[in-house]
C-alpha cells in the first residue's frame, strides 16, 4: 500500500518531498501505535 503511494508520488513529486512523506508517515505510525497501547 505504502510503496504503491510512492511510486505514484515518484511520478510527480521529487526525492525531497518522497522523503519528507516517508518521515511524516513513519510519525503517524508511530502516533498510532502509542495511541493504542
């Protein structure tokens, strides 16, 4: 799923903004597992 967006993002978007969206993505994860416990 995640990858699928890249490679989508990859079309339009360059390395810098990847990057950033993989950080903000790797955040919310992050958010999502603390809230769970």
């Amino acid at each position: 799923m995640v990858n699928t967006i890249l490679k989508e993002a990859d079309l339009f978007c360059p390395n810098s903004v990847r990057i950033n969206f993989t950080i903000y993505h790797l955040i919310i994860v992050n958010l999502k597992e603390r809230s769970g416990k």
